[in-house]
C-alpha cells in the first residue's frame, strides 16, 4: 500500500513546485549605479550591445533610437556619457558633452527639463543612476535622491 502511494505524493510535490514557481513573480532587472567609465562602455561603438545615455544624472537605455545614437549617427557623441550639458544647449560642442550644468540660462534649463520628460523619459526605460546622482561627493548617500517615476517604473522592485 504504502509502495503505491510514494509515486502519488512524489506527483503531488512536483505539481505544487510548479504552483508555487509560476506564483512567484517575475523581478525585473534592477537599475544600476554607474560610474563614468561604466558608462562608456555603452556608447554605441559595438554593433548588438546596448546604448545608455545619462541626462541630469539618469541612465536611460537609448538602443530603440539606434538610428538617432548608433555607431556614426547623428546623435552619437551624446551616448556612453551625461549629456545633460548638450541637451539644454541642443549642442554638440564637445565642450558640452557633459554633465555640468554650471552657469546655463533659465531657458536652458527649462528647454532640459522639457525634453527629460517629453522625450527621455516618456520615450526610453531607465536602467540606473550615474554615481553623482546617488552618492555625495565624498562617496556618502545622497539623502535626497529619489527615483524617477516611469510608466512600469516599480521602486520597491528596482530599488
Ligand atoms: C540643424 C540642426 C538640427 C536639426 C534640423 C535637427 C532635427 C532633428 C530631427 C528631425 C529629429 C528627429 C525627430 C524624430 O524623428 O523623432 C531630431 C532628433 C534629435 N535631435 Fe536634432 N536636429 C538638429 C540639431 C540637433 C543638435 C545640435 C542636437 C544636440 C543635442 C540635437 C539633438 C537631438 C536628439 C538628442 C534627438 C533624438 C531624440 C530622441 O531620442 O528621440 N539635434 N533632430
């Protein structure tokens, strides 16, 4: 009796295994910190790896614009880097590739703000932060950082 249930109870435990699996939710992948040189690395040189680009200190994952920030496209000195500089400026100076924001006018600064949310945020997933973002400059947390809010952005998930 007991030989013929062992085969049962074994069922039993994989069908429940498989409940318990399919209940548990998905994480999704969790925002990084970078750093400058992190950042590099995804400046669009090779072809199939990923575009991030950072604006005011946040890290978006530009690939779908590959045709705006792709290797020899127009936009492509903006990747791999904060770009906050250049974006308020709509520059592509060199001197402006950068994510200092010191001594911008009022209007650049609003022309920024406006195209972070109407065009980076609205259009591209973040997957980080840049180190000055997070961290004081003396490497301690910066009490006031707090994430950005995305569509299918989930703070407890990603944080
Ligand atoms: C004569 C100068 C320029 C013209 C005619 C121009 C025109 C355009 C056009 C037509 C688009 C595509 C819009 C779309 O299809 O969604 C675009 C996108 C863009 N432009 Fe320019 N642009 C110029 C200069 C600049 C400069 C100097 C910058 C420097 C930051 C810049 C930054 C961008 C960026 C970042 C995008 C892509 C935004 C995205 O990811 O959707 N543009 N531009």
């Amino acid at each position: 009796m007991l030989k013929q249930l062992v085969p049962c109870f074994a069922l039993m435990l994989v069908c429940l295994a498989d409940e318990m699996r399919l209940k548990v939710k998905p994480v999704s992948k969790p925002v990084r910190l970078f750093t400058d040189e992190e950042l590099r690395r995804y400046d669009g040189s090779e072809d199939g790896e990923p575009i991030y680009m950072a604006v005011k200190g946040v890290v978006f994952d530009v690939t779908s614009g590959k045709n705006f920030y792709g290797k020899s496209a127009s936009y492509n000195a903006l990747v791999g880097k904060d770009s906050t500089r250049a974006v308020a400026k709509m520059s592509l100076n060199p001197e402006d590739l950068t994510h200092d924001t010191t001594g911008l006018t009022k209007e650049e600064l609003e022309s920024l703000d406006r195209i972070f949310s109407e065009t980076y945020k609205s259009k591209y997933p973040i997957v980080g932060y840049t180190h000055r973002r997070i961290l004081n400059e003396d490497g301690s947390p910066n009490e006031d950082f707090k994430p950005e809010d995305q569509p299918h952005f989930n703070i407890r998930n990603e944080l």
